[in-house]
C-alpha cells in the first residue's frame, strides 16, 4: 500500500497546529501523532514527481471549469495528482471533494473508522 507524500506532510502539519497545553490539546497531539506514525510505518510515500505536476495541470483545469477555486484546494488536488500520475485510485474520506474528475481521477469512498 501507498500513501501520497502530500498526505504525510498533511498529517504532520496536523501534529504541529494543535494548540493549547491543557489536557484536551495533550491528548489530541498524541492522537494525531499516532496516525502520523502509524501512516509511515505502513505505507511507501509517494513523491509529488514531474509526472504529478502535469497531472496537477489538467486536474486544476477541470476544477476551475466547473466554476470552482484551485487554490483552495491545492493540497487536496496534489494527492489526486500523486495517484492519477501513478495509475492509482485515490481513496478518502471526502469523496464530493473530487466531484467532477471523473475521467481524470478514480475516487474510491471509504468511510471513517
């Protein structure tokens, strides 16, 4: 299994911005920090390469045509990106995200655990 290395750097950014030193922040650091971990112990990142940047092109072009914002959602598009250069699905949680791809990339919904 894969996982897009803009993903990693999502989760990771997730560890730093939680605020607060009360008990309520403590708990939530450690929660994601452990989904970050166990991210990189189970899944082979996936570079945002040469071929992801083409893809990223045409996949922000299909957004802006069906009237809306790119930059927005620039970290989400560089995921769909990262599968669609490398022939994978992109699975997530928020599938109406990608509403609108359809032929450019395969969404695959899951649910939250």
């Amino acid at each position: 299994m894969a996982i897009s290395a803009i993903t990693l750097a999502e989760l990771s950014a997730g560890v730093h911005l939680v605020t607060g030193n009360d008990p309520q922040g403590s708990d939530e650091r450690a929660r994601r920090a452990d989904i970050l971990q166990r991210a990189e112990n189970e899944f082979d990142p996936i570079p945002f390469d040469a071929d992801a940047a083409r893809a990223f092109g045409r996949i922000s072009a299909a957004v802006q045509a069906r009237g809306r914002t790119p930059r927005r959602r620039v970290a989400d598009l560089m995921i769909a990106s990262v599968s669609t250069a490398a022939g994978l699905p992109l699975y997530t949680t928020n599938p109406n995200d990608f509403e609108g791809l359809d032929g450019i990339v395969r969404v695959m919904p899951v649910s939250r655990p």
